[in-house]
C-alpha cells in the first residue's frame, strides 16, 4: 500500500515539474557551487541552479576510488556544459588478459555533462534536467530532472536519477513509461565502444530513484550541504564503477570560499569516506571592465586634425587618411585592438568631438588592410579634399608571457602538461603583408616518459603522433610558427588572404583563403586551399614524408535573436585526406570570452574510426593574463577529421566588426 501511494505522488509530482514551465534566467554566483562532478549542484547531486552565461569553472575533486577534473562553462544562462576526465583507482587500465606495460595503471577516461533549466524559480520551484557522461563509454552515464527552491539561506533541491544516479535502495517506477513503453528498459553497452550518443539510453529503466537534499548558507563565506546520495555504488548495468558498500544513504559536506572565486570542499560521503574538491569559478561580467575612452596628451598648437590623430591613435586606432568635404568628415582607419564595432563608433565619436570637429564623420574601417567596414563613397572621394595621409611604414612589434599547455588522458600518466614562456612577434613589412612567428620555451612539463603508441592511425597518422613532438618540447627555444601573410580586397566584399611558412606546431605549407562577406551581415562562406607538409620531430625546418593538399569550402552565420549564436559548418578534404564536414556552434561574449562545440563526419567508418566513432569536441578560449587558457578538448585524439591549426582566418579578421553576441 505504501508504495502505491509513494508511486502516486511521484507521479504527480513530475506532472507538475512538466506543466510549469516558464521563461528562465539566472542565479546567485556566491551561494552556489559546483559539486564533485563539475556541475553546480550538492555534494554528488545536481540542483536546479544555474550561474549567468559567460560563468566558467574548473574543479579538482580527489574521492574513492575516483578522482576527477572538471571544465565547467555557462554559455547561456539556462545552460550548464562540462567536460570531465578522471581516474578510477580500483579498476585497471586494460582487461586482466592483456600483458601492456600501460595496463599496469589505473583506468582513464573522459566524456561530456550537460544540464538545461526548464523553468526559474516564482511560486514553483526552479527545474532542470541534465545528463552525466552522456558521450562517453558510460562509466559515469547518468540522467536526471530536479527542481529547487530556496527560502532566505536555505536551498532545497528535489529530484529523480536514472542511470548511475539510480542506485537507490527505495526506488520507483519510472513515471516515463507512462508515456511511452520505450522507457521501460535501458539498453546495455556502447555504440561504437562508447564516445557517442546513445538516445536510446537516456531516461530509460522501470524504475528510477528519488533524491534530495539541502544546503543552508551559514554566512557569506560557508555552505553546509546534506544529500540522499543515490549513487548506483554496485557497478551494475554498464558502469564498472564499484564504491565501497555504502554505510549510510546520505553525505554531508562543507564548502568554504576562500574568496569570490576559490573554494574548498570536504564531504563525507555515504559513511565510507572523506572527499575534498578545489572549485575555481569566474564571473567575467563582474570582473570584465568595458573600454573607456582615454584623451591624449596635445599641444596648444596642435590642429584638430592633430588633436583626432592623436585621441584616436591613443585608443588603438590607427589612423591612414582624413579628406573633408562641406558636409563630413573622412576617416581611413586601421585597428585590431576593439573587437565591437559599437565600441569603435564610441572612440570616434568621443575623439571628434574632443578635437572640436563638429561634422558628421564617415568612416572606412580596415584591418590588416581588408576592407571591412566603409561608408565613404566614390563621390565623396571625387568632392573631398586631402587633409592628411600617413606615410607608409614598418612596424614590429613583440610580446612574451606563460601559457599553460595541457595534455589529458594520456595512458602513461593522469595528468600531462606544461607550463611555457612563448613570445609572439608581429612584423610588419606593409599595410597587408605581415611575418608573424612564435617561439617556446618548457620552464617545467612533465612529458619526458610519453611512450605508448596510438591505438588507431587510420587513414593517416597527422595528430594521433603529438606525443612524438610533446616529448621535444624541453629541448630548449622551439618554433611554434613563423609566417608570411598577404591581405587583398580586390573587389568590394570579397576578401584574399595568401599564407606561407611554419603554420603550426606540425605543419608547414603555403596556402590561400578567399571570403566573401558582406559588411554587418549576418553570414559569409569562402573556400580554403593548402599544401601543407609535416614537420619533423624536433621542431625544426625539417620535415617527414607526410604531405597532402587540403581543401575546405566555409560557411558562417551569426544569429542575433533571442538565443545568439555563432555557427561554422565546413565540407571538404582534411589533413589525413578523408572527406566530411564540420558542423561547430560557439558562444563569444564582448570581454572575449568564448565558448564552442563541434562534431566532424567524413567518409571513416565508424569501425575504422574506432573507439569515439567520430570526431568531436569543445573549445574554450578564456582571456586571463592574455590567452593564457586557450584549449581545445577531445575525448580522444584520432587521425580523421583532422584540421590545419590556423594562426586566424578571414573570416576572424573581419568578424571584430560586427556587434558581440
């Protein structure tokens, strides 16, 4: 009887969660936190909470058996996406019947979490669903729908788990299968040995286990947390990952924040163990200080022509020309400072305006010398006369700093990484010839022992090598790049770039791009060609007997409406020669802040791909100290799908002229 009448109210209860739905938007950065998976959550839970878009977090969290690391990001306010890789201590790396010396250590793996707020919280609790591991082999596999609501300093959080969040001892029968038999059972194994989706998993099993919990906020800098942990502990189904027999059906834990953006985390989790968590978490909207216009320094003698060189070129905008006629004022510029178009307008509005011009100004806006954004006609050009012109001249410019470069999931070892001293110069010869170059130097990485050779190098071996050239990187100052770049618009909205040099880390070539794109459009598409030929080992001029011609045809649309988002979807042949397309969606934020996604499908076969089946990924690109933290994560390094790693292309060049998502 009891338990009907607990299955009732479940049923009712997510008959609710379903049918108040509502707009969504964002919660509180400083009560909240992200729990041992990278998720903001509890302790093993997730809640209904949310941090506002552009909000970023890495979490190191040391458990039994399993230690992980976590990559959080917000692209939007109502979506929560991380990327995890982690270390189970008590299973091996490779089934017992195989005698590598890389079975000896403990098993590696990585995969994908992602969580959707369906409703924020007004007189019905916030509500969310979400998905563990939900591309990966399923060690983690995990589904689940919650809601939260909060009075004063507490926080509730009600919700149910399937998969590895299904390991309750009181369970229920799964409310989905109400609606459709296909819920009933959940499918067993991996399509493709994991490293893809599998649909047919989520949400699916005849029961499902109810959790809860709470965290009360004690003050501004501590959060106390208790959970009904429902972790399946018992490695049934497809996950392999068994925990200690669980002495308690609930964890406790406790977070301090050391300040707005460190915190500390002990729990006790399931009455067997004491775990601890590192959370880094930014808001850059907090910390992001949008550009001030900044008045030079001018001379009682200065013209006000003077004066607007001087305010410009003190804002990092370069001036190439002014002509005046009766009505307006010209402007031929040249900048690669602001990325916001809006910005741009702002500096010329305060810098005239400073300087006493009181005409309205037209403006030709070049970089690189492309032209990309002009409102001077030809008969204003034929009515104007010349007021100044800058003589050509070259330019060089340099700038070295530390850059972090991680390599996960290595079988030799948890974690590979480096922490490097680059320097990036910038020659310029003319206004649209350019010699750039990048130089590496290892103050400290631990790659010396990277030995174990790709499983699967089909159909060519172009990236699945990278430890040949990682175990390289101690061996004093090395070339990362060092390029000839040539700019030419020839034609009104079409756009030519011509390459030459060390493009990359592993290759070297020469190659061209065309773009057509149309000024403060929302779409452009272009074609790129190369020749490119692999670099040897060290680093050097040198190369292997690797070389292949690549040809991509580009096409890239920016939608301004209520969800903005970049998107990028490429055909054509890639490094290692197979055929595909690349479909990419990105998320960029006007403090530079960026954040993607992208999957890639050629003409491999799923079985030749192997593990992973396709190439997949996301990216990032976190603007601290410079570029401190630019990465792209891959599940896995396979060989199709692969891409030339571009210094910039047209399409980046010209796109800082269009309004930030």
């Amino acid at each position: 009887m009891l338990r009907i009448l607990v299955n009732f109210f479940y049923k009712i209860y997510f008959a609710l969660l379903i049918s108040f739905t509502s707009l969504v938007y964002s919660d509180n950065f400083d009560t909240n936190i992200y729990n041992n998976h990278g998720v903001v959550g509890l302790i093993n839970s997730p809640t209904a909470r949310f941090y506002n878009e552009g909000v970023y977090g890495l979490t190191i969290y040391d458990g039994t058996p399993d230690q992980k690391m976590t990559l959080s990001a917000s692209p939007f306010d109502w979506l929560e996406a991380s990327i995890f890789y982690t270390r189970v201590q008590n299973i091996p790396y490779c089934p017992q019947t195989e005698q590598y010396d890389f079975c000896k250590q403990s098993l590696k793996d990585k995969g994908f979490n992602l969580k959707i707020r369906l409703k924020e919280e007004g007189i019905m609790p916030a509500i969310a669903v979400g998905l563990y591991d939900f591309a990966g082999t399923g060690l983690h596999s995990s589904e689940y729908i919650v809601a939260t609501y909060g009075i004063k300093n507490i926080d509730m959080h009600f919700g149910l788990g399937w998969g590895q969040l299904n390991g309750s001892s009181q369970k229920i029968t799964n409310p989905l299968t109400y609606i459709s038999d296909s819920f009933e059972s959940r499918p067993s194994g991996n399509k493709g040995g994991g490293g893809q989706f599998d649909p047919d998993k989520y949400f699916s099993s005849a029961t499902t286990s109810p959790f809860y919990g709470i965290s009360y906020s004690l003050n501004n800098k501590t959060l106390l947390k208790i959970e009904r942990d429902v972790i399946n502990t018992l490695g049934s189904g497809d996950s392999q990952l068994v925990y200690d027999k669980r002495k308690s059906d609930y964890s406790f834990g406790l977070d301090y924040s050391v300040n707005s953006n460190f915190t500390i985390g002990a729990s006790y989790e399931r009455g067997n163990y004491l775990s601890i968590k590192f959370v880094y978490k930014n808001n850059p909207k907090k910390t992001y200080k949008k550009y001030e216009y900044q008045p030079a320094e001018t001379e009682v003698s200065d013209t006000k022509y003077d004066k607007l060189i001087k305010n410009l070129e003190n804002n990092g905008i370069g001036v190439n020309k002014i002509t005046e006629s009766a009505q307006f004022i010209g402007l031929d510029l040249t900048q690669f400072t602001h990325n916001d178009l809006r910005i741009i307008e702002e500096i010329i509005f305060e810098a005239s305006a400073d300087a006493g011009i009181n005409k309205n100004i037209k403006k030709d806006l070049k970089i690189a010398n492309l032209d990309a954004y002009n409102e001077i006609d030809q008969s204003f050009d034929r009515n104007s006369r010349l007021i100044y012109e800058r003589n050509p001249s070259r330019k060089f410019e340099s700038s070295t700093g530390v850059q972090f470069r991680p390599f996960l999931a290595s079988r030799e070892e948890f974690f590979k990484g480096a922490f490097l001293i680059e320097n990036n110069s910038e020659y310029v010869i003319r206004e649209n010839l350019f010699f750039t170059s990048n130089l590496k130097y290892s103050i400290a990485d631990n790659f010396d022992d990277l030995r174990f050779v790709p499983v699967d190098t089909f159909p060519a071996q172009v990236r699945s090598d990278v430890k040949q050239y990682l175990k390289n990187m101690d061996k004093g100052i090395l070339i990362g790049r060092a390029q000839f770049d040539y700019h030419i618009t020839p034609k009104t909205n079409h756009h030519l770039m011509a390459t030459a040099g060390i493009l990359e880390d592993m290759y070297s070539g020469i190659g061209m791009e065309y773009l057509y794109y149309k000024q403060l459009s929302n779409y452009a598409f272009g074609v790129e060609l190369f020749k490119v030929k692999k670099r040897d080992y060290d680093w050097g001029f040198g190369h292997l007997d690797y070389e292949n011609t690549i040809l991509i045809s580009n096409f890239y649309y920016r939608n301004y409406g209520s969800v903005p988002f970049d998107m990028k979807i490429s055909a054509g042949e890639y490094l290692a020669g197979d055929i595909g397309s690349t479909i990419e969606f990105s998320r960029t934020f006007d403090n530079g802040v960026k954040f993607g996604a992208f999957a890639t499908f050629t003409d491999v076969s799923r079985d030749d791909f192997g593990e992973g089946s396709f190439d997949k990924g996301i990216f990032f690109n976190i603007p601290i100290y410079g570029d401190l933290i630019t990465y792209t994560w891959r599940p896995l390094t396979k060989d199709p799908g692969a891409k030339l790693v571009r210094r910039h292309s047209l399409h980046d060049l010209l796109v800082r002229f269009r309004e930030i998502n």
